[in-house]
C-alpha cells in the first residue's frame, strides 16, 4: 500500500528521531495500533532503514526528513505533509540530546545552547509548524518527550536522585512549561498536549546503562498519543503516576 495516499480515515503521526531508539518503539508501537507513521530524522540513510524495517512489520511508514534544529527542514515537512495528508492528528517531540560529560559549573556555555537548540528550540519550531495541521484533527494529540530530571520538585528533594546534567534538565525544565502553557491555551480545542518520561531506558544517549527497555520505555509515550476524548491535558505522566513540575 501506498501510504503517502490519504485515505481520509486512517490516523497520522510524526514521530521526530524515530530512526532509533525509543522513537523507533514509539513508532513501531502505534503503527501497530493501525496508524500511520511518518519516521522523522534528519539523517536519510537511518531514517529509510527504519522506515523500511516498519514496512517490513507490516507498519503503514514513511520517511520524513526532518532536523528540529532547521527551520527550514521543518517548514519542508510541514509542506510535505499539508500537502499529501492536509492533517496531522499526532505528534510526538520525542528528537533529543544529551552531550555533558562534565559538572554542571565546569560546562561550556555552548552546551547549554546546543542542547536547547534540540531539546526546546527544535520542539517549539515544530509545534508550532504543525499545529495548524494538528487543528485539523479530530482528536489532536501532542506527546513531549521529557525527564524526570525536569522537575524542579524532584530535584530540590535530598532524599531524591540530583541533576549533575544542568543543559539536558534545565531543557527539560523548559519544555514541561512548554508543555503547560500550551495545554492552557488550547484547552477549547480537542487537541491535548502533554509531557511525559519514559523513565531510565537503556539508550545511546546513557551508553544503554538505562534500566528499563525501549519497549517498555515506549509504552506511556504511546497511550498518550492515544488519550481518549475524555483524556487529562496538560500534564506530566511516568508509568502510572503523575509527577510534580
């Protein structure tokens, strides 16, 4: 099947860094669902390997270049998916980085702006190019992709883990306001907007010392994606609880 033909029924996500990792999962686990996927990822040789492993899963995929960090990578894919599907009923800002090997007082400043330039910049840009598509649909959903190392009220606890990551968290930190902000601005519309942990998963980005699979790292990711009507807005999920901003 082709799946760059809009069938005007079947659902639409964008996964962005979906060319691995748990974005992979995200993508290979709603395109189970029945949904179709558009693979996001900057690099075309991994995000049409990905695309074509989905397909070979019997996943509806297709690549979408996209860098979160080019503005005009991301007006391109906007473009490309008004154009052939005229919606987009699901986004997941899942692209992100963590590059600091280092104390927080120790790091380069052009750490803290790289890693904002992914990890917030890049997600606003996309949001923001998206959602006159998103309003397009039914049932809008946007899922971001955060970390517990966000949340000011788990960091300031002694009792609790510390963020020795001051780039990755303070992102973090930024796109859970992100994550409210927009909530509360489309709270008269279908569309719900939410944040959410994957919790510690075994990745690149921690040289796979993460406790938890992709699989089950993907699984909360994916029932956002897929909140019912009735479903929560503006808030921050792990597993099954909702953890404090």
């Amino acid at each position: 099947m082709d799946v760059t033909k809009n069938d005007g029924a079947a659902r639409l996500a964008l996964i962005t860094g979906a060319n691995k990792g748990i974005g992979f999962e995200i993508a290979r686990q709603l395109g189970k669902q029945g949904i179709k996927v558009l693979v996001g990822a900057r690099d075309q040789q991994r995000g049409k390997a990905a695309t074509e492993e989905l397909r070979g899963q019997g996943i509806l995929a297709q690549y979408l270049p996209l860098d979160v960090t080019s503005q005009n990578s991301i007006d391109a894919a906007a473009a490309t998916v008004e154009r052939e599907f005229g919606k987009l009923d699901i986004l997941v800002n899942n692209a992100g980085i963590l590059i600091e090997r280092v104390p927080p007082s120790e790091g380069p400043i052009e750490n803290l702006r790289k890693t904002f330039e992914t990890n917030f910049f890049g997600v606003f840009a996309v949001t923001k190019a998206f959602l006159p598509l998103i309003r397009k649909s039914v049932s809008g959903r946007i899922v971001n992709l955060t970390s517990a190392l966000g949340s000011l009220t788990l960091l300031t606890d002694p009792k609790r883990f510390e963020n020795k990551f001051l780039a990755y968290g303070a992102s973090k930190a930024a796109l859970n306001m992100l994550t409210v902000t927009l909530a509360r601005e489309l709270s008269d519309t279908p569309i719900k907007v939410n944040s959410v942990t994957p919790g510690y998963v075994a990745t690149d980005m921690n040289n796979h010392l993460g406790v938890l699979t992709v699989e089950q790292g993907a699984v909360v990711p994916v029932r956002m994606a897929l909140l019912p009507d009735d479903g929560p807005t503006g808030i921050f999920m792990e597993a099954d609880r909702i953890v404090p901003w």
